[in-house]
C-alpha cells in the first residue's frame, strides 16, 4: 500500500483480550493518542473474548493507565462479535493461541497478530493478564503494553 492510498484509508485496529477491562482498552486508547494522525488514518476499537456487556474497570487498571495519561474511568467492556472480526484490517490479541485461533477458525490470512511481537529489541508474544493481582501488576502490564504500542507504531506509521 502507499503512503497516499494509507492515507485516504482508514485502517480498522481491534484490540482483543479476555475480559475488556483493563488490557484491550488500555492498548485501544494508547494507540488512538500514539499513533500520528498526519501519516495514518486510523480507527482503534477493543472488545473481549468472554466480555460481559458494560462492566467498569477495576479502581487498579484505572489508576495504573493515569500513569500514562490515559483515562479508563468511563470505559465499559464489549463482548466480540463476527462483526467485529469481519470489518477489522488487523486484530492486536494479547496472546499467541487467541492470534492463531481467530486467523485458523475465520481464515484472516494472519491479520490477527499478538501485540507482543510489537516489543522492542524482542519478542514475548504474550501479555498476561493482571485482572484482580493488584496495582503493581497492572503497571507491569501497562509498561510492556505501553512499549509494543511504541513498536506497532513505528512499524506501522513510519
């Protein structure tokens, strides 16, 4: 693709994990302030495998992503649909097995990619889940988060 045609189309990003209350929003948000606007036009969503429809994040996610600036205390999680894997040019997973199980099952031709690919100088594939480990485990999270979104947009927008 060129740099014109990436500029008049928008690229759909889903960012998936289990639950959509802490990793996936954490990433979606990241991403939409991170990624330049004058070289990529984009549109960033997030969902969960196994959301329950409008639960809130835990006082820790939403204290751990201030750290960056980024403010989860109005988020609500979404379950994932076919939709939303239908209409996605890429799809950020947290792990390897829900990459591949999605590209394997709905034939996406590897455009669900773990996020972690994404790290610098490295590749750790996975990011574990700090739902109910408490604060310093969100910021861990958040960190190696935060260092794959600097990745995939250097990949992606320069």
């Amino acid at each position: 693709m060129t740099r014109t045609e990436r500029e008049t189309e928008t690229l759909r990003i889903l960012v998936l994990c289990i639950g959509n209350l802490c990793r996936s929003p954490f990433a979606e948000r990241l991403l939409r302030e991170k990624i330049p606007k004058d070289k990529l036009k984009v549109e960033v969503y997030s969902r969960g495998t196994m959301a329950e429809r409008g639960a809130s994040p835990s006082l820790d996610a939403i204290e751990a992503a201030k750290k960056w600036g980024i403010d989860l205390s109005d988020h609500r999680s979404h379950p994932l649909d076919l939709c939303d894997i239908n209409t996605s040019d890429i799809i950020l997973t947290m792990d390897s097995v829900t990459a591949e199980t999605l590209n394997d099952l709905y034939e996406l031709n590897d455009s669900a990619v773990p996020l972690g690919r994404f790290y610098p100088d490295s590749i750790i594939v996975d990011i574990e889940d700090p739902y109910g480990k408490g604060l310093d485990a969100y910021l861990r999270c958040y960190e190696t988060i935060a260092k794959c979104v600097e990745g995939f947009v250097s990949f992606y927008a320069e």
